[in-house]
C-alpha cells in the first residue's frame, strides 16, 4: 500500500496547477510502474546469490529514503492554489 511519508497520485496533483496535473499524474505513475515491472528482475538475480541475499533489502531502503526525501525537498515550499488564493485574500482584508 502507499506509504504515510509519500504522497499519492491525488495529493500529487492537488500541488500543482490545473494544467501541469496530467503530466504529474503521469510522472509519478510511471515512475511507481517502472519500478514495480524492474525490480523483481534485479531481486531475482540477486536472491540467485547466496551472499548477496540481503542486498536488495538494503537497496530498497535507501530508495525509499531517497525518494521520500525529495519529495520533501520538492514540495516544502509549495503550497496548494486553494491556500495560495486564500492567504492573498485575508492579506487584501488587512490592507483595506
């Protein structure tokens, strides 16, 4: 299932602007299928040697914490248009 520390598809594309949401639905889509077709393939070779059996384990940890950090980096500064329009409007109530 997903993780709690990545975001989905549709938290994904709350970010972004109406316009750029297709294409990053399909970014994180390919990139979650690409991985899902590959990876059993580079397991299976090397779950094939003995000593290298705990390899993929360690590798899949440190993409995850590759990949959780950034789309920390990617998103810390990002805030969703719903906030962006909401903030300038009470800012405009100070002003008046």
């Amino acid at each position: 299932m997903w993780s709690k520390a990545s975001p989905p598809t549709g938290s994904t594309c709350g970010l972004v602007s109406s316009q750029e949401r297709s294409a990053a639905a399909g970014i994180t889509g390919v990139a979650r299928t690409l991985g899902a077709a590959v990876s059993p393939l580079l397991a299976g070779a090397l779950f094939a040697r003995r000593e290298w059996i705990n390899v993929p384990f360690f590798i899949a940890g440190a993409l995850k914490i590759v990949y959780d950090v950034s789309l920390y980096w990617a998103f810390v500064t990002l805030r969703p248009p719903e906030e962006t329009a909401t903030s300038d409007r009470m800012r405009s109530r100070r002003t008046r």
